[in-house]
C-alpha cells in the first residue's frame, strides 16, 4: 500500500532505511522539528506512522478506500496538529492511535448517519405513494375495471385488498381472518394495490 504525502512525493518512494534509522523513542523529536513545519522530518514520521494508523482505521471502517482516505486525514492532523503535541501527555504512536481511532469512528458514524436519513427519505417518499395510490384505487373500487384488475391479483392479494377496500376492515383484523402474519397482509395489500395501479394506469 501507497499513499501520496499531501506535502510531495510518497516519502516512502526510493528510500532505504530511513525508517530502520528512526526507531519510535525518537518521535518526540521527530514531531518537535515538525511542529516548526520541517517536511523532512514529517517524511520520517510518516514512514514511522502510517502503517500503524491505516491498521488502525481499516479495523474500524473496513472498507480500504475508505480506510486509505481516513488515514491520509489522520497523517494531514499530526502535521497540522504537530505543535499540541505533549510528551507528557503519552508517546507520539499512542497520540496518532487515538486521532486515527477518532476519525475512523466519525467515519462509520457519518456514513451511518448518511444512509439512515437516505432510507428514512425512502421509506416517506413510499408511504406517500402507497397511500396516494390506495386512495385514488379505493374511489375506483366500484368499476367494472378495478373488478377486471382485481381478478389479475393472487389470492391472498385478492382476498386482503376486497377485505380492506370493500369490507372496511383493518389489516389487523384482515390478518385474523386469514389467519396470516400481519406482515404478510401489509406485504400482500401493498403488493395487491400496486398491481392495481399498475392494471389501471393509476400514476402518483
């Protein structure tokens, strides 16, 4: 795996033992002369670094490419953030462990969050054309063509919608008569009034 330093080329491209040369007792150092914005020395930190974050990341995100993204966020805050560093506070490989933790968290979070509100705004955008297509097919329901349409469903298809549209019943008690998982009934009258829509040209 490769990434390309935000500051020039991949610090890891046709070096030799750079990494080997600067073991982890020496980072505070290190993060010292990057705090004063030495890009060498964020090249060492980033050879030192960034195998340890992208671990870190990907265990958490899983996706790679999403992973490789975070990473590169987290090496961009040690440079920005270089000068809040502490020693005291913990070594250098636990302070890049936690900012690299963080921002993987807020990743899964964020993307969470993004696809919890896409399917909230399905799950709306289909109610409301269920309902706007039950209403316009429960004013039709007396027309030789919704009786033609109806005889195109399934059974249970049949059954629960004439129960629910002719008889008034609920779905629940649709389902007691049938003797069927309620699920099943809201699944079938769903389906049912699709159909109908479909056989009848209704458009929402």
């Amino acid at each position: 795996m490769r990434w390309t330093s935000p500051f020039g080329p991949d610090p890891t491209e046709g070096r030799t033992d750079r990494t080997d040369r600067t073991d982890r007792t020496g980072l505070p150092d290190v993060m010292r002369q990057v705090a004063h914005g030495d890009k060498e020395a964020f090249s060492v930190l980033y050879d030192a670094l960034a195998p340890l974050v992208f671990g870190i990341v990907i265990k958490v995100v899983r996706d790679r490419a999403q992973s490789e993204e975070v990473a590169q966020e987290v090496m961009i805050d040690l440079w920005r953030q270089a000068a809040r560093y502490r020693p005291d506070s913990g070594s250098v490989t636990t302070w890049a462990a936690t900012i690299a933790h963080r921002r993987a968290v807020d990743r899964v979070r964020s993307a969470q969050a993004s696809a919890d509100r896409e399917h909230a705004q399905a799950a709306r955008e289909h109610r409301t054309a269920f309902d706007e297509v039950a209403e316009q097919v429960e004013t039709r329901l007396d027309s030789e063509q919704v009786r033609r349409c109806l005889r195109g469903l399934t059974e249970l298809q049949r059954q629960a919608v004439t129960m629910a549209y002719y008889q008034g019943l609920t779905y629940r008690e649709v389902a007691e008569v049938l003797h069927t998982p309620l699920p099943t009934v809201k699944t079938r009258l769903r389906d049912g009034l699709i159909r109908l829509r479909d056989c009848m040209g209704v458009t929402t």
